[in-house]
C-alpha cells in the first residue's frame, strides 16, 4: 500500500504498516500460535460433537484426551517448545523486513 498509493495517501499507508508490525509483534504471535495449537486439539472433537449422528463413547473418550492434551500444553516442556516457535517465527519476519 505504501508503494502503490505513494506519498498522497501516507495516513493509510502508516496504518497498514502499523497493523503489520503489529500482526509480527513478539505478543501477538505467542496468543496466535496458542490458539492454533488449542485449535489444532479442539477441532476434530468439535466436528464429531456437530454431526447429525453422534456417537456419544466416542465423543467422551475425545473429550479426555483432549483433557489430556491441553494438561500437557501447560507443561514447562510444552511452554519453552512454544517460546522457541514464537521467537524462531518473530526472528524470521524481522530477517524479511
């Protein structure tokens, strides 16, 4: 946009940057990459809780291994993985810039 529009329109090219530097920030990708791996467990038990012909077992036993799994997300092992990725991602975007 800041190159497109050039120097006519800088008020919404400083948003857009804004907004980009703010989708990169450290803060935004450590929540982004949270909810993605809390997604990534929740989804396939959401899909089998929304169908027409719920098998109930199933949904149970996918309901605690997913207990399982999030209890696992708040390990120390899982925290420090999840520190890596965001600063690997964060160093990544900074070297593009």
């Amino acid at each position: 946009m800041r190159s497109k529009d050039g120097p006519c329109d800088r008020k919404n090219g400083f948003e857009a940057g804004a907004i980009i530097d703010y989708l990169k920030s450290y803060r935004f990708v450590w929540t982004a990459l949270t909810f993605k791996k809390l997604f990534d467990i929740l989804s396939p038990t959401s899909s089998i809780l929304q169908n027409k012909d719920l098998d109930l077992m199933l949904a149970v036993s996918m309901i605690e291994q997913n207990k399982i799994k999030i209890l696992t997300l708040r390990s120390d092992e899982s925290f420090e993985s999840l520190s890596q990725e965001v600063d690997a991602f964060v160093l990544e975007q900074a070297d593009e810039s």
